[in-house]
C-alpha cells in the first residue's frame, strides 16, 4: 500500500470517529429512539432470514436443481 492510502483510511476512520462520538451525550433519549432499536432489529431479522434465503433460492438451489 501506498503512503497515500494509508492516510486516507487513517482519515476515514477519524472523521468515523468522530461521527460516532458526535452522538453521545448525555441529554435524554428522544422519542425516536424508542421506536427506532425494534424497527432496526425487525428489519435485520428479515434480511437475514427472509430476504437471504429467497435470494439463495433464486439465484443458486433453483439453478442447480433445474435439470433434475
């Protein structure tokens, strides 16, 4: 790797530091946040056991089985 993109990661991770951190205070949780966690973690659930074995399906078992 070059010095050159050696200081861009290095600058990446920094400003996603810092945008990570900017987040973090100490004030009350706002009204969102209480809706936002669930939805978040519903719509994980579905990637990973909906959206990824329909894919799976329709892109590699269907295929393979085809002839048979």
């Amino acid at each position: 790797m070059s010095k050159l993109s050696l200081s861009i990661r290095n600058l990446a991770l920094l400003a996603t530091l810092a945008m990570v951190t900017a987040g973090c205070g100490k004030d009350a949780a706002l009204p969102w946040h209480y809706w936002i966690a669930p939805a978040l973690m519903l719509s994980a659930i579905g990637l990973v056991f909906l959206a990824m074995p329909a894919v799976y399906y329709l892109k590699v078992w269907r295929l393979k089985h085809r002839g048979r």
